[in-house]
C-alpha cells in the first residue's frame, strides 16, 4: 500500500531512544491527562501528533489524513477507554495497547498487518463511539457508523492495492448504515459491547478473512460453506439469547 507519510527510521542508538521515546511519551501523556480530567486536551494531543500530515503542500492533505485517520481513530479511542473508567489497572492496561499499536502494529505495512490495523481500529471505533455518545440520535448513529466502517474499510483494502476500494468500502458502510438504522431500534449491550459494534465486527472480521484468502487464491468451497455456517450460528446466538422486550426506543 502506497504510504504517503513514513516514519524516520532512526539511524544510531541515541536517536533510537528519541524516537522510542517520543512514540512512549504521547499515551503516557493522554494517561496523565485523563487521570486529571483534562479529557478535551488529551483528545486534542491525539490530534496535534498528527500535524505532519499537513506539512506538505495542500493536495496531499487529503490522502495524508486517508492514510492516517486509523490511527487517528484508536488514539481517540483510546482517550475514550481511559475516560470511561476510574480504575487506574484499567488506564493503564489501555496506556500499554497504545504503545504496542504505536510502536509494533502501526508502522508495519505488510497485508496481515494493515487488515489487522484496519479490523482492529473498526472494532475499537465503534465501541468508542456509543460508550462517548450515549444520548446520541438514529440519524448520528447511522452517520458516524459509516464514516468509520467506510475509513477503516479504505485502509484494509489499501493492503491489497484493490481496484474498486471506493466501491467496496461505499458497499460496507452502507451496509454497516442499514445495520445501524435497524438495530438502534432497540439498545442492546452485551458487556459494555453495543450490539451494532459486536455484529458488526463478526461480519467485518469474517468478509476480511475471505477475501484475503480469496485474493492470496487459497479459497476453498468448503472454507465459504464454514464461514456461513460458523456466522449465522454466531448470529442466531446474539439474536435470539438478546433481550429485545423493553429495550425499544
């Protein structure tokens, strides 16, 4: 995938500290941040790490905020995780994920890697979006859930140099759209999950699977039918175990 920004590998041990060292510093800020409540700011330190993509000249703008709006979505997240709880333990346990994405999984550009920051900044996205907006309208759900199922889909075929990326990733947010629009009929959570986040996420997860084994041609007839068979169980499962009585808006 054609990346339009890169991060300078450093060349000697003193810079590989500085470098280590910036990457460390950022979580370790938005969870001091946090600890005091200064949430708004920790948000915007999430948003000012990212001022490199607008120090070229205006028309790489766009592409440089496409190439980077994943991670832009799990440090925001992020923020959101810490802020939603008061047990240190639990900030913590996200101050370290962060790093980890920051440092291993983000710079990494090989295809497991990028479906694996794509999926994962979907799952993490959604998530974080209900737990910060409870009181939200049908309308804003719908929109938000397709602005960042299409984001994160634009990432994941980015791995795959996929000529109708657009296409695909406009059919998935619709989709997830329609999804939303049917099920914020009803408010359902299955541990702190919202219900939109969990199916969602199951389907993503397992169109994403098969059309990297489609694309890597190891596709196989018997793996579809498995597929189909293990997600409609998985479906039917959250379907009818939910409870939908009493939880129409």
């Amino acid at each position: 995938m054609k990346k339009y920004l890169q991060f300078i590998k450093p060349a000697s041990n003193a810079s590989h500290i500085a470098y280590y060292g910036l990457n460390i510093g950022l979580p370790l800020l938005i969870l001091a941040l946090v600890r005091i409540d200064l949430v708004i700011i920790a948000a915007i330190f999430v948003l000012l790490a990212k001022w490199r993509m607008f120090a070229v000249q205006p028309r790489y703008w766009i592409p440089n905020l496409r190439a980077n709006a994943v991670d832009i979505f799990i440090g925001l997240s992020v923020v959101i995780f810490m802020a939603g709880t008061n047990t240190f333990a639990v900030q913590l346990f996200w101050t370290i994920a962060y790093i980890g994405w920051i440092i291993y999984l983000k710079p990494k550009s090989q295809q497991v890697a990028v479906m694996a920051q794509a999926l994962i900044a979907q799952a993490l996205s959604l998530v974080a979006f209900y737990q910060a907006v409870n009181n939200h309208s049908i309308v804003a759900a719908v929109v938000g859930v397709a602005i960042i199922t299409y984001v994160c889909a634009r990432h994941f075929f980015g791995a795959f140099d996929e000529p109708l990326t657009r296409q695909y990733s406009a059919i998935w947010a619709w989709f997830a759209a329609c999804l939303t629009w049917v099920l914020e009929h009803w408010v359902l959570y299955y541990l702190a999950i919202p219900q939109t986040a969990l199916v969602l996420s199951l389907v993503g997860y397992s169109l994403a699977f098969l059309y990297y084994l489609h694309v890597n041609h190891r596709l196989k007839s018997s793996i579809i039918r498995q597929f189909i068979i293990l997600v409609t169980v998985l479906l039917f499962i959250i379907v009818a175990f939910s409870d939908w009585q009493d939880k129409a808006l």
